[in-house]
C-alpha cells in the first residue's frame, strides 16, 4: 500500500472528479431503463421508525448492458462511497429473464463481491500502477482515517479531508473498471453472462443481494429491459479537433467529449496510412474535470516540421475503445529564430561641420558566429519612448546582407535610445541581439505646428487646437498671444508645461477690443526651440450688449422720410437692423428694411443714414427702429422709435374731368353738366363748381355739389357772359386739377319797331 498512497498523491487532483463524470456515462445510456424497485424490494423496517429528517435519501444503482452477439457484458456503479462499500462488502444479485420465454428468472450472479486484497495482491504485480490504483480505492489506506487528516478528530474539517478521500477513492475505482475490463471483474463492477444466446432479447435486474435492516442505506434496485445479444457495433465518434501552435514543432489539441473522460491519441505524417499510438496510458485531461463542458487538452511535439494529422479514440463505460474521430491536419512550420547576432561598436559621425545637426550617421559594427542554413539577412531595430512609440521599429528600411559586418544609418532625425540587430531566417523568424545604447545628440529643433485652430466661447474660454507634422521628439508646446498684429506676442502659458495638441486660454470680457492673436511653438526634449505656427485671429468673447442707436436727425416730405441714426463705437459691434411697422401694428410686426455693416457704419463717423419711400398713408403714421447686434449676436435692443407720416400729393391725376354748358333761354340760365373716371378705391368725394363773371374778374369758388349729382344751374342776363370749370374734391383733403373752362353768353333780346 505505500505503493499506493504515492501514486495516490500523483493523481488526486484527476482523479477527483473523474468518477463522477464516469458515472453520468453510466447513467446515460440508452438503454437504461431505472425502475424504483427499492420501493418494494428493499424497504427496511427499522427505516419506519427513524425521524423523518432523518432518514437517508435512496441511492438507486445504475445497471448497464451491452451485448457482443456471443454474450452480454452488464457494468454497474452507484452514487455514493459509503454505499459502494456497503454493497462490497454484502454483494450484489444479478438476475436475467427472457420476456418471450415467459417469467422465468435465472441468476447470473449471487452476492458478487470484489476480490480479496489477498487475492488481488497475488493476481497483479507491484508494477501494475492501474491495478494498483484499484486495489487502493478499495483496500487502502489514506486521509480517510481520523489520525491521517490534520484537522481536529470529529470537526468539519476532518469530515471535509474524509468526504474528499472517499470520492478519490470511488473515481478510482470505476476509472480503472472503464479502463481495463479485468479490473472491472476483480472490484465486481462488472459481469459477463456468456449463457445468453444470439438473437434473444433478454432483461437483467441488479438488487443489493442483503437488506440493509440499520435504515441507513435505502438502495434501489434497477434493471434493464429488452437486450437484444446481437454484434456490438461501436458507433461512430464525432469530435471535432481544434489546434494552437504554441511553439516550434508544439502544438495544443482540443476536443469536447461530455460523456467519455479518458482517451487514446494518434498521430501520422500527412499522406501516410499508419497511425503512431502517441500516449503511453489511457489519457485524462486533468483540468476537464472541473466541469463536464470543458475541452479536453493534449500537448504534443513532432520530431520535424512538416503537415501531420492526428485522431483521438475515448475508452467508453464498458472498457471499449470508440471508433477513431476524423483526422485534422496540422501543419508544422519553422519558428525556431537564428542566432542573434552581437554589437561591438557604434560610430557617429557628423559630415557637415559648418551644421553638425544637418547630417548624421550612425556606423554600427556587429558580429554572428552561428551562421544558419537558412539565415537571410540582418535588420536594425530602434526603441525610444517617444521616437518609437513605445515600440520596437525599423531603424532603416535597408536590410543587411549576412555577409556584412557593418551597417551605415541615417540618424539625423532619431533621439538618443536603445537599438537592437536581429538576425532574419527564410520563415520571417527573428533573433535578437542584446539591445545597445544608441547615443545621438539632438540638436534639430521641432517643426512648426499646424492648422492652428480656435474655438471661443461666449463666457471667455478659448480653446485652441493645432497638428503637429512630427510630435514624438516635442516635449512641451508654448502659446503666445497679442491684441494686435502690430503688439509684441507674450507668453499665454508662461507657468504650465503643455503637452498635448490643446490648450484652453481664458480672457477678459470686457475688453473693447474685438480680436486677439494666437500662434504656437514646440520644445523639444533637448530643449530646442521650433518656429511659431501660423498666428490666427480670434474673435474676443464678449458678452455685453452693444450700445442702442438715437435719432440724430430727420425730416418727412410728402413723398419720403429721411434719417439718420448715430450708433455705438464699440468695437464688437457686427451689424444694424433697421426696422418698420405701422404704428397701429403690434410689435411682432417689424419688417426688417435694411441691414448695415458695423464696420462701414463706423467709417462713416458712427452715422447710418437712411431715405423712406413708403406706400402713401394719410390715415396711419409709420414707426422707425434700429437694432444693433454684436459679433455674439447679442442684440442691442430696439432704439427710441421715429413716428412719421407719408401725405403724399394733394391732387389726383388722371381721372379725365370734362365739363359741358349750354344756356337755357327760356329759364334764363345756365346749364353746368361734366363727366369724368371712377374715383379710386371708392373714396368719397364731391364737386367744386368755380365761375368768372365778366372779362376782367378771377374764377371764385361758387358751390359744392354732391357726388351724386353733375348738374348746375346758374342764373344769367341778357347780354351777360360767365366762364366755369369744375374740379373734384376728395374728403381726404386731395383734389384733381381744373376741368376745362366753358364760357356761356346769354343772347341780347332784338330791337323791335314801335309802330
């Protein structure tokens, strides 16, 4: 047993949960029919008079069958150690009856029990480590006494260590019965019945062979129904290999088996017909165990590069091997690196003296002693921070031929860090060489920023944004300002260290100044200085309101409104809005007339200047404002408003006035008719009737007549002459020119003779 116990400490961590994944295949079988036979069977009397929490829950065995054609092979396992010791040490019965051959039940086996330890120990040899894990699940000794568990006799702890040992225990015991089929005969997992004949259909029961009367163990029976002894067929195994190259001629292979845990591997070279059995024993992936959908995992090497396929075949519940699974190529290729090769000395030269920063080189001398079959070139290698990146990269993008012992490298533009030389095999496979201090003295300054950009905002925040063509050797950037083009730039980031591409300045409101000037430079880690960037102009945040504009001055005619405005002088100032309504109009009403420029508006002394010529409106007067806007759009508010009125002329034109006259002689008087167009828009109106009496006298007003008449009488006298015209008069003050003049003469009376 001390043979045992150290393999025992070998295998534990596998072993652990290996049963209980043996006995789900157990369980799972398709043609396990489980009946509840304890029920009847095998209730023990003095398990009535237990409490019933206390009572144990039945534990039911679990029968398997499979048939060869020339017999039938049953294996069996229960849950549990404490049971399986049990039935052990009392045996199991095993009985068969053939359904079509009535209910004739013969026994098979009669408290089938394990072999001694006596008799095991003279069966297999001390070398045999799988029999001798068998007999240790059954016979050995271990943590499963009090005295071997260092935890306090009787405490939980040393229930813990005990419970751990005896699953051990029983994961051992039914993963060599599925191992090896004698091991399975000599722990009594397993029983052959070579009485039953081809062809018929039989069903076997397995009960505990004695009646447990403690109430401790309550033990269903089970059994399996119509088990036909024909050929056995292994059924084909459908796994799927995955594959991880992990190392030069190494790989990893994957597969999920949820049923079977122990495996046999194989390996070919592609193109070949016979498999190479690749492990020694029956494989357990150690780490599935954990949980039943783990993959399981084998590492294996290849003995030379090239494409291999590789099969698995899984050791079932009854000790037979499945059919193998698909072969899955893999192919091997070279990932072993050539020898690196060895620095020995790095030269910098500086051609150009009158500019020793314009040219730079750097002349590396190397050496490699092992020189591979399929070593092809050398390459340089470069790492700095900041030049690189935080990352190994290409020194020069000439390769080395392996014959040269010495590169020459453009470093005019590469900050002092390390530097390596790799040696370059066919498959693209890298050796390192021990990386070396590469010192170069930088004495160029960085370049000038770009696309220097600003965003204001209306509180006095201005971010500022620019690019840089080449950021890995600038240390800080610097930000200088000025309110005018013609001002010396000062220092806007005088006490801070600026490393990223933004920066936000923060200004005075209030300043009556509308721009401010930015431009950028760059520092570089050995404290050279770059030229400015482009400087750019800001729009200065302001958020107060521009000053309202007054009326200076104004006059109205008939016909137009003139007038001019004097606004504010700030410099901020964007744009006026003139603005008209009438003033009975409410003031959402505001028609925008115009909008002047606020920097043409201040060239012109702060004068807007403006003439109205507005729709003729005798009954309303118009309303004048302006509203001044700055560059933030905040608005000045409407000004005082200006009130005039648009008359228009006082006559109207066009409307054909025509007057006619005759003299009626029997009234003595005359007859005033005229005619005209309709008057516009229907306006009301009447008729002013003008006479000149004699030659010498001026027209006077005589009469108004009613629109709706157009006829005059006038009283006349013999041998009298008067002139007249009519003109039109419209209520709203307006009038139309004279009409034509008509002149009437009333006729003298004729002399008569006094006879």
């Amino acid at each position: 047993m001390k043979h045992y116990n150290n393999m025992k400490n070998l295998v534990v961590a596998v072993l652990t949960v290996a049963a209980l994944q043996t006995m789900a295949a157990l369980s799972t079988g398709a043609k396990v029919q489980p009946q509840n036979l304890a029920s009847k069977e095998v209730k023990s009397a003095s398990a009535d008079t237990l409490d019933p929490q206390l009572r144990p829950t039945p534990v039911r065995m679990r029968l398997l069958g499979r048939s060869y054609g020339d017999s039938v092979v049953l294996r069996w396992a229960i849950d549990g150690f404490p049971v399986w010791r049990y039935l052990t040490q009392t045996g199991v019965n095993v009985f068969r009856y053939e359904p079509s051959a009535g209910l004739k039940i013969d026994t098979i086996a009669f408290q089938l029990k394990p072999m001694s330890r006596e008799q095991m120990r003279q069966r297999y040899p001390q070398t045999d480590s799988v029999a001798l894990l068998a007999m240790a699940s059954l016979y050995g000794t271990g943590s499963l006494t009090a005295e071997m568990t260092p935890w306090t006799p009787g405490s939980m702890g040393a229930f813990v260590d005990i419970e751990q040992d005896q699953k051990m225990r029983l994961a051992t015991a039914f993963l060599a019965s599925e191992w090896r089929s004698d091991l399975a005969d000599a722990l009594g997992l397993r029983i052959v019945d070579r009485t039953a004949k081809k062809g018929h259909t039989y069903t076997y029961i397995i009960r505990p062979a004695v009646e447990d009367t403690t109430g401790f163990f309550l033990i269903e029976s089970d059994r399996i129904m119509n088990l036909k002894n024909e050929k056995y067929r292994p059924e084909p195994y459908d796994v799927t290999l995955s594959d991880s190259i992990v190392g030069h001629g190494q790989v990893v292979l994957r597969w999920n088996d949820q049923k079977n845990g122990s495996f046999e591997i194989y390996r070919r070279r592609k193109g070949e017909k016979v498999w190479t059995h690749i492990n020694e024993r029956p494989y357990l992936p150690p780490y599935k165990f954990e949980s039943q959908n783990e993959d399981a995992i084998f590492s294996n090497s290849v003995p030379e590069l090239g494409t291999y396929e590789y099969a698995v075949q899984a050791h079932d519940a009854f000790g037979d091997l499945t059919e193998m699974s698909a072969p899955h190529a893999v192919t091997f290729r070279d990932l072993q690196a050539p020898m690196p090769p060895r620095i020995t000395q790095i030269v910098i030269e500086r051609p150009n003296r009158q500019d020793p920063s314009a040219e730079v080189w750097a002349n590396i001398y190397f050496r490699k002693d092992t020189m591979e079959n399929d070593f092809v070139r050398y390459v340089p290698m470069y790492y700095n921070e900041r030049d690189s990146l935080k990352s190994w990269r290409l020194l020069s993008d000439k390769y080395v031929a392996p014959e040269d012992t010495m590169m020459r490298i453009d470093v005019t533009h590469v900050s002092t860090g390390m530097m390596t030389i790799t040696a370059v095999d066919t498959a693209g496979n890298m050796g390192y060489a021990m990386p070396t201090l590469l010192r170069v003295a930088d004495l160029n300054p960085p370049k000038a920023p770009v696309n220097l950009t600003a965003i204001p905002k209306i509180t006095g925040e201005i971010l500022l944004l620019w690019d840089m063509p080449d950021s890995v050797d600038v240390q800080h950037y610097e930000v200088f300002y000025a309110n005018d083009l013609n001002h010396h730039f000062v220092s806007a980031s005088e006490n801070e260290m600026i490393t990223s591409r933004a920066w936000q300045d923060t200004i005075s409101t209030n300043a009556n100044q509308r721009y401010i000037y930015y431009t950028v430079r760059a520092r570089d880690f050995a404290r050279n200085i770059g030229p400015f960037s482009d400087t750019i102009r800001v729009l200065r945040p302001n958020p107060n309101p521009p000053t309202a504009a007054h009326l200076d001055s104004t006059y109205t005619s008939r016909h137009e409104v003139y007038m001019r405005w004097a606004v504010g002088g700030e410099e901020y100032i964007s744009r006026h809005y003139l603005k008209r309504k009438m003033e009975s109009e409410p003031n959402d009403r505001w028609t925008t007339l115009a909008v002047f420029d606020g920097d043409s508006v201040a060239a012109a002394g702060y004068y807007l200047t403006y003439t109205d010529r507005p729709a003729i409106n005798r009954n309303d007067r118009y309303e004048y404002m302006v509203e001044t806007v700055s560059f933030w759009d905040i608005s000045s508010g409407p000004s005082a408003s200006l009130l005039a009125r648009v008359r228009g002329d006082n006559y109207i034109e066009g409307l054909g006035l025509k007057a006619f006259a005759t003299y009626d002689s029997r009234n003595k008087q005359v007859r005033l008719t005229w005619e005209h167009a309709a008057v516009p828009d229907g306006a009301p109106y009447y008729y002013c009737i003008y006479r000149k009496e004699g030659d010498g006298a001026d027209f006077r007003y005589v009469i108004n007549v009613d629109s709706s008449e157009r006829l005059f009488t006038d009283r006349l006298f013999a041998g009298e002459t008067n002139e007249y015209y009519v003109t039109i008069r419209l209520k709203d003050g307006r009038g139309t020119t004279p009409s034509n003049k008509v002149k009437v003469t009333a006729p003298k009376p004729k002399d008569t003779d006094n006879n």
